[in-house]
C-alpha cells in the first residue's frame, strides 16, 4: 500500500527498514536468547535518528504526520524483531506526557536528549496491585518545601534500568478525587531510586522490564509533570491514547513478518510430491492472514492520523487499532507456526519468536479486554446521537415495557428521554 503513503511517510518507512534489515534482523535471536539490552542496535536507531520521529519540530524533532511516522518505523522495526519494536516505541511512551502536558521548561530540558537518542525514557504506572484498574495505585508522593517526596514501587517498567528518565505517577493528594495523582519526572541515579527484579519474559526479550523501587526520593517541584500537582492520571490516559497505534503497529510489524516467513517457506517445502503453498487450504490460510494483516494496518494508520489531527474520537480508535491489530497479530503468527509444522515448534528457527513476541501486545498498554470496555462505553456515549431512530425502530411492545417498567437514570441518559425510575 506504499501508493496511499505521503513521500515523507515512505522516507521514514525506507530509514527504519534500513536498519531492520541490516543492524536488528541479523541480531534479533542473538539478544532474545541473552535477554539482554542490544546497545549496538540503539546507537544505530540513533544514528538513523529515528527517535526524532514522535518530537515536535521545536524540540529537535521531525515533524509532519508524527503519530502515522512513529507507527511505520514502529511497524519495520517489528517486522525483523518485536522487542526492538517496543524497544524504541517505549520511548514514546515515556515521553508522551512530556510532550502533552510538561511545562515548556521540561519540554526544552528533556525531548531534545530524547529525540537525539542520548536519553532513553520510561513510563512508571502499573504496580503490583494495580494494573487494569491504574487508578487504585499505591505509590506516593508527598510534598516537603521545595520538593515532593517520593515513596511505593512500580511494577513492569519497560526499558527500566537502561533509561534515564522515568514519568512516575504517583498518588499527590490521597483526599482529593479528581485531582489525586501527579505525574512527576525521576532521573535514574536519584538517591533512594533503585532497580529490583528485572523479570524473565515469555517474549520482547531483548528490552529489561523491571521493579522500580522508591525509598524517600526527593525531586524538585519543578519535576512535576506541568508544574502543577493533581493533572497525573488525565496526562497518563492522554498518553495511553498517543501511544497505543504505536503497540497496534508494533503487532502489524510482527504479524507482516510472520507472514512473509510463512510465504517464503510455504513456497518451498513439499508434501505429496508439490509445494505445499500449492494446497488450497494453505492458500486460504495465506489469503485471510495478509487480509487481516492489511485491514490491521489501515486502522492503525487511520488511528495514528486522527492523533496527527488531535480528532476527538482517538480514545475510541485508539483502542479498536490496539485491539483488532493485536489479536490479529496472536492469530497471524501462531498460523504461520502451524504453517512451518514442527520446524516451526523449534528454538532453532525464528518463526516461533514472532508468536511468543505478539502475546505481550494483547496484554500491555491495557489489555484487550478493557479496550472492550473503552469502546463499549464510546458506543452507549454515541447511542444518544441515535435517540430518534427509537420511536421508529425499537418494537412497539419494546418501548410500552420500558414506559411500564421505568427507564433507570443511566439508559434515559443515553437515549436523551427522562428518566422514571432511581
Ligand atoms: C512485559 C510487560 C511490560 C510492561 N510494561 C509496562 C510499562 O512500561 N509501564 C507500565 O506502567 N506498565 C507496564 N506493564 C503493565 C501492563 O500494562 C499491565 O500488565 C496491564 O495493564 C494489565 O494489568 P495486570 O497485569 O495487573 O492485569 P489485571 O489488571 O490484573 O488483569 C487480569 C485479567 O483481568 C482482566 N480484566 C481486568 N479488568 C477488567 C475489566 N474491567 N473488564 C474485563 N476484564 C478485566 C484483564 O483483561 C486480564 O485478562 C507491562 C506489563 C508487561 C507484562
């Protein structure tokens, strides 16, 4: 589909692949087996400067269609290894709530290290209690003078240990309900800031997740996320929204490489005396796992572009896109195992690394189920604008019920009628 892409998409596309192909291809099983951080693989990210592709202009960033760029490099990196996928997308992650909600100050300090590849960011939400349901966090941060003070733990800090700057979010105000969790920016080597378990993974082996830990760090208040305490959580799901195209491509980049092993094989393995990909049955396989790879990408992209134009209804897309590519991604590479047989059951080939390196991406980011959620509830939001196809379309005998029964608070809200019943 490189006809539907602007000439500046396609530089980027031509940028990530070059390295794909030619610095991460070539490595990806050697750091899978070490799980090891691949440093010669991020200075060469750097050297490509691809991190400028998510930055404003202003702050030594790229410009043009940012989101849509960061989804393509994103999405080639992935096609020859999925851990350096979120490798270099985590870095978005963890500088998103820079870029949507830090002060000017922290925007010139922070994103032109970022962009230059010279500092690598994380994102500290999740905790062990706390995962689906972030609001319920633990972590503290309590204000003493001129500093806040922070005390708790974050669980599953990707790239955590190599980076050296960490949006924690962290509960400010314990009594206030809206404004209780402050976004705050910790450098790595903070006093009283330490690295604890860095976790055994299934997949995306190549990029440490561990504990941070927080005894009594102190960071100055100008390190709070926008200068101002009690904004945490709006810049944290502001952020989800921006980064997860960025997980959908990294799904779409795992899925097109798998399928194109799979291609590549399937034409020259034979069975019953022909190549197997000429049996129908693979055929249809093949034709429904490009199909789905393809409809994948086109909601990604569109998601992307809608956070380009900061549309409104990016939360909505921005969770199909994460949900349809990521189980897309699940189902893509676990046939093209199945495609490679037993060869494609064994550590010795690198078909196997793409299915175990898709299964994260149903899982982080928030997972799959309460994106269900997110856009259910986008939905019943949307029903109101259908209120008068009720009378028209809803069964007589539907609607005489209702009015017997009484419509409870919250249904008469989403069809604009009032309520009669508490
Ligand atoms: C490898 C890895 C890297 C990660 N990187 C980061 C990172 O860099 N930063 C960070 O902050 N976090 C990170 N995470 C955390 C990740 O975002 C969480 O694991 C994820 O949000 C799910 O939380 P949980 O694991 O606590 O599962 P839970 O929330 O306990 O969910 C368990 C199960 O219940 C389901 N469930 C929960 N609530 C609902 C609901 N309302 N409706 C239906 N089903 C529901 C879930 O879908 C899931 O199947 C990472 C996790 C992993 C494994």
């Amino acid at each position: 589909m490189e006809g539907l892409l602007s000439e500046q998409n396609r530089e980027w596309r031509a940028r990530a692949r070059q390295v794909a192909e030619s610095v991460v291809r070539p490595l990806a099983a050697k750091y899978d087996r070490l799980q090891e951080y691949p440093w010669e693989i991020q200075k060469a990210i750097a050297q490509a400067g691809l991190f400028r592709v998510w930055i404003p202009e202003e702050y030594g960033g790229a410009g043009g269609d940012r989101t849509l760029n960061l989804c393509i490099v994103v999405e080639e990196l992935s096609r020859a290894c999925g851990g350096v996928g979120v490798l270099f997308a985590v870095n978005a992650l963890g500088s998103f709530p820079i870029i949507i909600g830090g002060s000017e100050e922290q925007k010139r300090k922070w994103l032109p290290k970022i962009a230059a590849g010279e500092t690598l960011a994380a994102f500290c939400l999740s905790e062990k209690g706390s995962g689906s349901d972030a609001v319920s966090m633990r972590c503290r941060a309590r204000a003493s003078g001129d500093a806040y003070v922070i005390d708790g733990e974050k669980k599953w800090t990707t790239n955590g240990s190599a980076a050296q700057l960490y949006t924690v979010f962290a509960v400010s105000d314990p009594q206030s309900k809206s404004r209780r969790i402050s976004g705050l920016l910790v450098e790595k080597g903070a006093p009283g800031f330490t690295f604890k378990k860095t976790e055994d993974k299934m997949g995306i082996r190549c990029v440490p997740v561990v504990e941070c830990h927080f005894r009594g760090v102190r960071v100055p208040k100008e390190n709070v996320l926008g200068g101002e305490p009690g904004y945490g959580f709006r810049h944290a799901m502001g952020t989800l929204d921006y980064a997860r195209p960025g997980v959908a491509a990294q799904a779409v980049g795992l899925a097109q490489g798998a399928l194109e092993l799979a291609l590549v094989y399937a034409g020259q393995r034979k069975q019953f005396g022909q190549r197997i990909i000429d049996f129908q049955a693979v055929q249809f396989m093949l034709a429904d796992m490009a199909t789905k790879v393809e409809a994948a990408r086109q909601l990604v992209y569109t998601a992307a572009r809608a956070a380009d134009r900061k549309l409104d209804n990016l939360t909505r897309l921005s969770a199909m896109c994460k949900v349809f590519a990521t189980d897309v991604a699940m189902e893509v590479t676990t046939n093209a195992v199945q495609l490679f047989g037993g060869y494609g059951f064994m550590r010795d080939y690198p078909i196997e690394k793409y299915m175990r390196d898709a299964k994260i991406t149903q899982i982080y980011e928030g997972t799959n189920q309460v994106q269900r959620v997110v856009i259910s509830r986008a939905l019943m939001k949307e029903a109101t604008l259908l209120s008068d196809m009720l009378e028209k379309y809803v069964p007589k005998e539907v609607q005489y019920v209702l009015a017997e029964e009484g419509l409870p608070a919250e249904v008469a809200a989403a069809y604009s009628v009032p309520a009669t019943k508490e």
